[in-house]
C-alpha cells in the first residue's frame, strides 16, 4: 500500500511512527526544512480534560505506543479574571516544548521514525492524489476540509504569543480572562524554565490587523512588563470536520478537528488520531468508527464553548469564585470526577426543558 502523510507535525510524525511499526514505510511531504513550529512555545496536557482517563501520558504511552517526555509537571494553576484570582495545587498535568528545540514534542517524534522526511515540500492533496492509495491529511489547519466543505467552525480567532524572560516558576502556569483584549478567548503564561516563558493571547473574533492593539492592552491591563525575546503570530481556529475520511484522504490532528474548542487543547487527540488513522489502514478498519470516542470530549468542549461565548467578565469572577470554594476546588481536581462530562449532561439536560 503507498501511503503519503502530509505534514511532519505532532500527528503526521505519530502516523509515521506507527506506520513504520507495522512495516510500511510512508513518504512524508513537509513544506519547511524542519519538523514543527518555527518559534519555540509552552503548552500543557491538563488532566482534567481528558477523564476519565487518569494519566493522558501514561495513556499515550501504554495505549497508542507514543512516549512522550514533558519538562515539567504542572503542579500550580493561577488564573485571574477581571476582579478575583484563584489557585489550584496539585497534580494537574505536564508542561511540553514545541518549536525547533530538541526536548519539543515534534523533535521527540522525529528522532523516533527512520523514514526521512521530504522537506521543503508543499504537497497538494489533489497532485497527490493519483499517486497514493491513502493520503494522511496532517496539515494542522482546517483548509483543506474547508475547500471540500467538510468543516464547521466553532472558535476563530488569532494568537499573538511571545517569549519573554524574567523568574518564573518552571511547574506554575497562569491563565487570564478578560473581554476587554481577549473576546471569548484567554490568556496563558507558561513556563520553559525558571527565566523564560510562553505568553500567549488567544483572542477569539478578531482580525489579524487588529490584534497587536489587543495583545498590548492585555500586557497593559495585566501589568506584564517581561522583555520580549522572540514573538509569533498563529491564526487559531477550531471546528467540527465530518467525515474524517473521504475517497482515499483520512484527516488527522487539528485538520480533522480535533483540536478543542474551549482552550485549544489538541496534543493529545493528534498524537491519538494519527496512531489510529496507521492502525485503520494496516488492519483495513475504519477510521471514522475508532476515532469516534473522541467525538464526545470535543462534543462536551463545545457545549463549554457555547456557554463561554455568552459570559460576560463578571461571569468570569463568579466561576473564579467557585474555584476558590475549597471543597469545589478539591472535587474538581482533586477527584476524577468527569467535569466535562457532568457539565454537558446538565446543559443538555436543561436544554431540552427549554
Ligand atoms: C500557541 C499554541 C498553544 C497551544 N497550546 C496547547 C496546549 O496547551 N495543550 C494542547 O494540548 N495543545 C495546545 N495547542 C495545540 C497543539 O499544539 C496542536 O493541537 C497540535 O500541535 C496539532 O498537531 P497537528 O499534527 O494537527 O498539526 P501541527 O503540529 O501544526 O503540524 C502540521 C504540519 O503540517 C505542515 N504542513 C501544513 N501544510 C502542509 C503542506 N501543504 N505540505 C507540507 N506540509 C504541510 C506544517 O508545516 C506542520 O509542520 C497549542 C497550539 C498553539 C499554536
């Protein structure tokens, strides 16, 4: 079977990975000179969204055959909105690199796989499609989809990041809320280290031409005066895209959706579906009925998402409010309790006594 993945990212690497693990050899078409993200930047796994499962890494590890190492755990979430802050202590997740480093999720993968990677290759779904018995769609993005009227969205919006250095807490990660520079969207810091960090604006409905004016009334609001050492600029969109599998194309990561709609978490489910998508096709298995269980967290995040994109910033201080209940704090995070899950039963629930 000739298989091609386009993109060398997190999902088209974990395809390869598994491909290569049952004898078949992919060609990967990457279109820079090297495997993922041209700056460096901060991102987490938060256990909380992915219970039941207790630990996503383990998971990964024992489940999918894809090791992954973190530079830190989380153990510290500090979030602000407008008028409250709140904490939460514990262990919540772990901290990964992404960018051109060799401790990034992507050069952890790469160094995985033997087959060579063609770079500085933009493929072409279309050109390629005479070629290949199966394309693995791994772009990262939705146009694709979008071209073949596939995808939904569900968040649109534009990331303005930066890394900044200063003293920071290598296991601490901040999260701000506020509609006067975010819209619908958040804020984060996270840390590479005790000096440097990832400041990231997600700002939801904005223009790409507009968000330098958000991203400085963020630093402004917040009183963040770090020195910026590199910067980015991403556009960030989530969605729905059904189906995942068309004619000879099986779309993974966050071209496929995956990536979720409340904070833009999608590591997980990328490494998940480009594994699943390699043992669909080396089993001759459809794709769309194994990655389907990953349809109900990202069904949960939207309910969440639709609910977000209606608060207003006093809506913010009462949820920080309850995070500051101890025991609410201790049933979130310190039991295993799917919150998601429980949050979108209710909604539902209410909704269909509407
Ligand atoms: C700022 C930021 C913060 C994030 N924070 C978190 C977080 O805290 N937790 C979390 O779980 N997730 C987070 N994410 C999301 C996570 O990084 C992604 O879900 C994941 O990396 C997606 O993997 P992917 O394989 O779908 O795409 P990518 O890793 O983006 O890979 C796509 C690859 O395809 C290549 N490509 C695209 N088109 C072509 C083409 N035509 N030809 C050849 N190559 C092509 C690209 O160059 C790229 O290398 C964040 C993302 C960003 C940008």
């Amino acid at each position: 079977m000739k298989v091609c993945i386009i993109g060398a990212g997190v999902s088209g690497l974990a395809c390869a990975l598994t491909l290569e693990k049952y004898g078949l050899k992919p060609d990967i078409y990457e279109q820079f000179d090297h495997c993922g993200e041209r700056t460096p930047f901060i991102i987490c796994i938060l256990q909380i969204m992915h219970r039941p499962v207790t630990d996503p890494l383990l998971d990964l590890s024992k489940n999918y055959g894809i090791t992954l190492k973190p530079i830190n755990p989380l153990t510290k979430i500090i979030r602000f909105s407008p008028n409250k802050i709140s904490r939460t202590v514990g262990q919540l997740g772990y901290i990964f690199e992404m960018g051109p480093s060799p401790r990034s999720v992507t050069s952890q993968l790469y160094e995985m796989i033997t087959t060579p990677v063609k770079f500085n290759t933009v493929a072409d779904y279309k050109e390629l499609a005479a070629h290949y018995d199966k394309i693995i769609v791994a772009t990262g993005s939705p146009y694709i989809a979008k071209e073949l009227g596939l995808w939904t969205d569900v968040f649109r919006g534009w990331v303005r990041g930066a890394v900044v250095s200063g003293k920071f807490d290598p296991c601490t990660w901040f999260v701000w809320f506020n509609k006067k520079y975010a819209n619908n969207g958040y804020a984060y810091l996270g840390p590479f280290n005790s000096n440097t960090a990832t400041i990231v604006l997600a700002a939801a409905d904005v223009k790409e031409g507009e968000l330098e004016n958000h991203w400085k009334l963020f630093l402004e609001t917040e009183k963040i005066v770090y020195r910026e050492e590199d910067r980015f600029v991403i556009e960030h969109i989530t969605g729905i895209c059904r189906p995942r599998e068309i004619g000879n194309m099986i779309f993974v990561g966050n071209s496929a959706g995956l990536m979720e709609s409340v904070f833009g978490f999608g590591l997980y489910n990328s490494v998940v579906s480009g594994v699943l998508a390699a043992e669909s096709l080396v089993n001759n298995k459809s794709y769309e009925e194994n990655a389907s269980f990953l349809n109900e967290k990202l069904h949960q995040c939207n309910l969440l998402r639709h609910k977000l994109d209606v608060f207003k910033n006093k809506d913010y201080d009462q949820l920080l409010e309850l995070f500051n209940i101890p025991p609410l704090n201790k049933l979130i995070y310190h039991t295993n309790l799917d919150i998601l899950k429980i949050y979108a039963d209710f909604s539902e629930h209410i909704s269909s006594k509407i």
